[in-house]
C-alpha cells in the first residue's frame, strides 16, 4: 500500500489554492521544492504518477510502449516541470493522448502545455462544454478560461476505446458522479481501471454539484467500477493510494453507512445545525482531510437528502 500524499492536513488547501491560480506558479522551469512526484509500474505498460512531497494533484496514470505514450489527467498547473522530469524517467517519447477523466484543475491543469505539444486529448463532451463556456474550476468558486489548446479534440457520450501498446483502453463515462463529465478508463489486458475521482481511496469524496455532480450517481458509479473489476484488477484512484476491488467494496460501504447515520437524524426532524453537533460521521473519522472533513461530507449528505 502507498503512503498517502500529504494533503490530509491544512497545508495542503494552501498549496492547491497557490498552485492553482498563483502566476508565478504557471511556469514550466519551477520545480517548487515542497512537491514531487513517484512512478510506480501498475501492470503491463501502465504506470501511475503520484505526489509524495505535497500536493500536485490527482494520481497520473500513464501507458508506455511501442505504440507511444497515454496519459491520464496531468496535474495541477505550477508542477509542469517536475511532471515532465518524472515522466522522462520512464520514457523519452512525447505524449500522443491525453484522457481527462474530469473538468478540475487539479487533473487537467497542464492541458494546454500538452496540447501545444501536439497530443491528442480526449474527454467526456461534457468537460469539453464545461470549458468553453465556463473554464477550468480549480476550486473555491474560482474559474481560469480554458485556452484553445487546452480543449480536448476528441469527445464522446459514452465510450470510446484507445488501443495501444497490446492493450484496449475503454473510456466509459459515468453520468452525474463526481461532476457530469467523469471518464473511468479500464486498460483490459494489463486489467487497471483509472478511476478519475469517482474514487477518493481511504478519503471522503468531493461531490461538485456546481458541475453536476451527485451522491447517489457517485455511488452508482463505485458500483459499476466494482463490477469491471475482478480480484486481480489494480485501481488507481483520483486521490490515495493505489486500489484493488475490495477497497472498492470498502469505499461503497462506508458512503452507504455514512448516508444511513445523516438520514437517521434527518428522519428524527433534526435541523442541519443539529445534526452537525450530533457529529453522525464519528465512526468515519479516518476519512476525513483538509478539504472534505467529516461535518463537510455531513453536509454533502444533506444535499443529497433535498
């Protein structure tokens, strides 16, 4: 089991929101001493990128081979350097596709770096609309407009397949999860799904309502991953540490249970304020972090209650 990224403490809002919308942050020489990343080889051509030193956001999945190289999501903008460094550690070929599997800055912040490089990037239709008419949301109600190179060239409605390396890569969209654009890419022959963020691995999730997000499709799209997946499958989540189907299985658990402890409250006739002082989530503690603490989750459950 990897060692989680360091962004369950405070820190770690600090440096996303820095890195997100800070200038000074955008160029591609910086290799800010707080943040770096680890490649770990999954299976087959497939490896996965992670921060280990602070927060350079979700987890990077990469497919190399002699076909060329596939990329899934790239980081927040600021850490561009230090991803290309590390991706060279693996190969010195450029990227040809780049797969979003969802609209936020913290996965699809160097778009346009990679899209002046002349890769391919494919998405969802729905993150492709998202950014051209409302930009990149990096959080905190914060967006940055969406350059031309950035846009994917490449979308759909439901799946799409890539196949490279010896492998077939599905890119099947799950609708209303964790935005209204999520993607989930299943490398069949090396049997590793890349979740995008409809999997917060040993974390409470972050539903983006505001993007079309919801519980219950989250839920339902944890469900259908559970369902890919067989005993030997790898997943990589959007956030934590490299996963297998029965973690899967424990994610789905605990968002259930967690659902039940609100709505037993919620049928009570308590009010929100209520509810929070009742601290439904105590048991589920472990999940919480700087972002999406237990009260946080809390009230992510009572809007999917409305």
């Amino acid at each position: 089991m990897n060692k989680l990224p360091n962004f369950r403490n405070a820190a770690a809002s600090v440096i996303l929101a820095t890195l997100a919308i800070n200038p000074a942050f955008a160029h591609e020489g910086d290799d800010h001493p707080r943040v770096s990343f680890k490649t770990e080889k999954v299976s087959g051509s497939v490896y996965m990128l992670s921060g280990v030193d602070g927060f350079t956001g979700g987890n990077i999945g990469l497919s190399i081979g002699d076909d060329g190289v596939a990329m899934i999501d790239n980081g927040l903008p600021g850490v561009l350097g230090i991803l290309r460094k590390e991706i060279a550690k693996s190969t010195d070929k450029p990227i040809d596709y780049l797969i979003n599997t969802h609209v936020h800055g913290d996965h699809i912040g160097n778009n346009e770096a990679f899209g002046k490089d002349n890769a391919k990037i494919i998405s969802h239709q729905s993150l492709r609309q998202t950014l051209v008419n409302k930009g990149v949301p990096m959080g905190d109600g914060v967006n940055v407009p969406a350059p031309k190179k950035s846009l994917p060239v490449l979308t759909f409605a439901d799946q799409i397949t890539l196949y490279i390396n010896n492998d077939s890569a599905q890119v099947k969209h799950f609708a209303a999860a964790h935005t209204n654009g999520d993607a989930v890419v299943f490398f069949k022959e090396a049997n590793v799904i890349h979740t995008g963020d409809i999997m917060f691995n040993t974390l409470f999730p972050y539903i983006d309502t505001s993007n079309g997000g919801s519980f219950s499709g989250m839920l339902a799209a944890l469900k259908g991953i559970h369902d890919m997946a067989n005993e030997s499958t790898k997943i990589i989540p959007g956030h934590g540490p490299l996963a297998n189907k029965s973690d899967v299985a424990t994610t789905i658990s605990m968002l259930e249970g967690a659902y039940k402890s609100v709505k037993a409250l919620v049928d009570e006739g308590l009010t929100e304020q209520e509810i929070l002082e009742r601290n439904p989530l105590k048991d589920y503690e472990k999940y919480s972090w700087s972002f999406i603490t237990a009260e946080r989750m809390t009230k992510q459950l009572l809007v999917a209650m409305k």
